[in-house]
C-alpha cells in the first residue's frame, strides 16, 4: 500500500494513515480543514484512513474524483471502502455514494445537509460540484449574506450561518438540489447536533431519514442526535488540535466544553460500533 498519492503521479492527492496490517476497511476522509489530523484519530482506534485533498473551499469538487479513489482502494486490496465526512463534506460523501452506489460500501455523515449548496464563510468563496463532468445545481446564499455574517460575527463572537440557509431555502430550493440518499446501497450513520449554528443538519438529517423510509431502504441508517455540542462533532484528539478557534466561533463550546467533549467521546464511540457492527472484520 502506497503511503503517499500525488496528483500527477496518481491523478489525486492523499495521505494514508494504517491503523493495522489486517484491516480490510478504509475510511476516506472528507473535510475542508483538518482532514490529516481526523484521519490519525481514526488511525488510532485500528481504523485505516486516507485523507483526501478534494474539498477545499473555492475550488471544485468532483464526485467523479472521489469516485475513482474509491475504486483505487478496491483495486489495492480493501474489501470495504467508507466515506467519513464533516459538514459540507457529510453532504459531499452522502452525493458520492448516492451517485455511485456501487464504489461505497459505508456512509458516516456528520452534521450535513441534505442537499447541494454553497458554504458560506467569512470570506466569499466560489464552489462547483461535478458529476460525469457537469456542474450540480447547488444552493447559493446571496451576496449579500456573506457581509452579513463577518459583520455579526464582530458582535455575537459566533459563527452563525444557520439562518441564512434557512432563508435560502424558503426561496432557492430546487428538487433538484437534494441529494438522492435513495440511491445508497450501503449503511448509512448520520450524526447532528440541535445546537449546530451552521447548518440546519438537525432538520437536514431527519430529512434525509424520511427519505429513505419512503423508498424502503433496507441497507440499514441510524441517527445519532446530541443537543449539547456545536458543529464540531469530531473527534476528540482532532477537537483539541483547535480548540482555542472552535471555543471563538460556537457559544455553546465556551460555556459547556464539559458537556460538549463528552459528546463528541460518546459520538466517536458509537461510530466505531456502527462501523464494527457493519464490517466485523474491522475490529478482528
């Protein structure tokens, strides 16, 4: 197994981090920040990770490139391959596997939304989601809203951009824009917080849940839903990486950090139940 994949060489640019020489898993990490350090946590629970550089803000982002990742690690020996992402990349990993039911083999989506759309930041940013080579309709926040949040992030001392979605989607929703979980042929692990301040994954999630309820999935889905922890239900070793940036942009990490690592240990701990649960294999 390579330790290193670089774009020229291999068409896409990784890190793989070995949890133990008998796995026959992977989980391919899907974050905008910190995906090496996400990785290793995992690594460190005898999971195998690779931390793909696929999802940075203000570039594309190819489902057919994750795709083909996927179908790399088969061909290099992995029975399972799993998708682990955060956020913007839950809602990526969740597209993936809706696209290309038959490269993923198990969907972890940690506070995500359940459609296409384009995350909003401090800073504007432009983002382009391609499949089979053809940009996805994605749900665009105004202009506008991108002044409005590093304005009152001056003042509330916190990252709040769940509102503007909200209002996105009382205008800008398009059938179209909704991932269709339907299409998973895998299981499914969703995970949210009712305290998230960036997306409204809590609502996103149930969503989702009806979805595949409605088109009898039998591949098996369970979500995990915690009220007292922010966005960042990582785990918790990538958490204290940067904890002093999470603790400035979400309220409820300053006054119940207690209460929010115990979340985020119990999170950890359920996912890998679910991914034992799934791959027995995993945890021999």
């Amino acid at each position: 197994m390579k330790f290193n994949y670089k774009f020229d060489e291999d068409g896409f640019s990784a890190r793989y981090y070995q949890g133990k020489a008998s796995n026959t898993s992977i989980l391919i990490i899907l974050s905008t920040i910190r995906n090496d350090v996400i990785a290793k946590a995992f690594t460190e629970e005898n999971m195998d990770t690779l931390a793909l550089d696929v999802i940075e803000p203000g570039r594309e982002v190819s489902l057919d490139d994750i795709s083909f990742v996927a179908q790399t690690m088969h061909s290099q020996g992995y029975e399972h391959v799993g998708l682990w992402g955060w956020g913007f990349g839950g809602s990526i990993a969740l597209s993936v596997a809706s696209h290309y039911p038959d490269d993923i083999d198990l969907v972890i989506a940690v506070n995500p939304f359940d459609l296409l759309y384009q995350p909003l930041s401090i800073k504007p940013t432009s983002m382009t989601i391609l499949y089979k080579g053809l940009p996805l309709p994605l749900l665009k926040p105004e202009t506008k809203m991108w002044k409005q949040v590093a304005r009152e992030m001056k003042f509330s001392h916190e990252f709040h951009t769940v509102d503007r979605y909200e209002q996105c989607l009382a205008y800008g929703l398009k059938e179209e824009m909704i991932i269709p979980v339907e299409n998973i042929q895998c299981p499914i692990l969703l995970i949210s917080s009712q305290n998230d301040v960036v997306l409204p994954s809590e609502y996103a999630c149930r969503q989702i849940v009806r979805r595949l309820q409605d088109s009898d999935y039998r591949y098996g889905a369970r979500h995990l839903q915690y009220q007292v922890v922010s966005h960042a239900i990582i785990p918790p070793k990538a958490f204290h990486k940067d904890h002093i940036l999470y603790r400035r942009l979400f309220q409820i990490e300053r006054n119940y950090p207690k209460h929010c690592h115990k979340a985020r240990e119990d999170a950890l701990q359920k996912t890998l139940a679910f991914i034992n649960d799934k791959w027995p294999e995993a945890n021999e």
